[in-house]
C-alpha cells in the first residue's frame, strides 16, 4: 500500500490520488479506458462536438454533465470565427494535459505550486492543408510549450515539468502518433 498524505496540496486530493494508484495496481484492468466525442456540423466551417459518455473502470460512466466545444475558422480562413479552430483545440488539450500532469506529480512530490502558466504555439503551412503543396505537411511543423512556473526549488519545478512530458498522454499521442481508422456510412 502506498503511503498516503491526508492532505491537498496543489489543489490535488492527493489521499484520493493514492488511492486510485493502488486501486489500478491492484486490479489493472480497471485502467482500460474509452473516451468519446461526437461531433455535428453546424454551418460553414462550424461544427460542435459533445462529450459526455466514456468507459473507464470496466463500467460505461459519464460526467456529471455534457460538454460542448464548438469550432470553426476564422474569416481569413473562410469561416465564421464561431469557436477555435480545431488545431488551436489540440494546442489547449496539449497545455490542459502537461498542466494537469505537474500539478498531480507535484502534489505527489510534495512539491508546492503557487503560479503555472504555459504558452503552446505551434506553426503550420496552409500550402499542405489546401492541397498547394505536396512537398508541405498538412499539420504543425512544430509545436513550442514555455511554461511559467512559480513555487519550491526552480530544479524541483523543473523535475516535475519533465516527468509530466513523460507521463502526458496527449505529448505522447502528438509526438509518437497513433492509428486513426474512418469509417464511413452515408444514408
């Protein structure tokens, strides 16, 4: 059993995060985990998607409510500006995984966090995306993350900004890829 702290740092339930730990140590199944969004065009370029359902801990579950994210593009880019565009969504879901990591990870460390911020830029050539250029990538050429970060020892900041690059899901499915199949049923 792992020793817990009874106490929230960081924000972080960290008896709670103990305690899910040592529950996925102890019955690793329960670490299979489906997420889903739909999503339904709206106008244009606009389009919404909703999450609500996931399976998680061998059961289906939901969140306490439904989410929507509409998106779009802006008018220079032939849309609406009704909501971000989609490659402005991975950048925030790139920042909301790193943030949420080191916050956990210095919670665990005992490691206390008074100030983290993050700027996530990533730069794209729209000669791919239109079809102009074969020679151009249709997605970012790169992706840059500066973090701002307030609170104990600048190396133990330091230390936990890597191990949540380390751990994030979202760096590792941006940096390493991951199969994405399409299926398509017209009516």
């Amino acid at each position: 059993m792992t020793t817990m702290d009874e106490t929230t740092r960081n924000g972080v339930d960290t008896a709670r995060l103990f305690a899910t730990l040592d529950a996925v140590k102890g019955a690793p199944e329960i670490a299979k985990f489906q997420f889903r969004a739909t999503n339904t065009w709206v106008s244009g370029t606009h389009n919404r998607s909703t999450v609500h359902g996931f399976y998680g801990a061998t059961q289906e579950m939901a969140h306490e409510r439904a989410w929507t994210f509409d998106a779009d593009h802006p008018p220079v880019l032939v849309g609406g500006d009704e909501g971000p565009t989609p490659v402005e969504y991975l950048l925030h879901a790139l920042a909301a995984c790193l943030t949420a990591g080191l916050a956990n990870i210095a919670a665990v460390r005992k490691v206390n966090l008074t100030e983290v911020t993050s700027t996530v830029e990533g730069d794209i050539d729209l000669l791919g995306i239109l079809g102009l250029s074969d020679q151009v990538r249709n997605g970012f050429q790169r992706i840059r993350v500066s973090f701002r970060l307030a609170g104990d020892d600048p190396a133990r900041l330091r230390e936990v900004v890597e191990q949540s690059r380390r751990r994030s899901a979202v760096f590792d499915v941006i940096t390493n890829g991951v199969p994405v199949s399409i299926d398509v049923e017209t009516v």
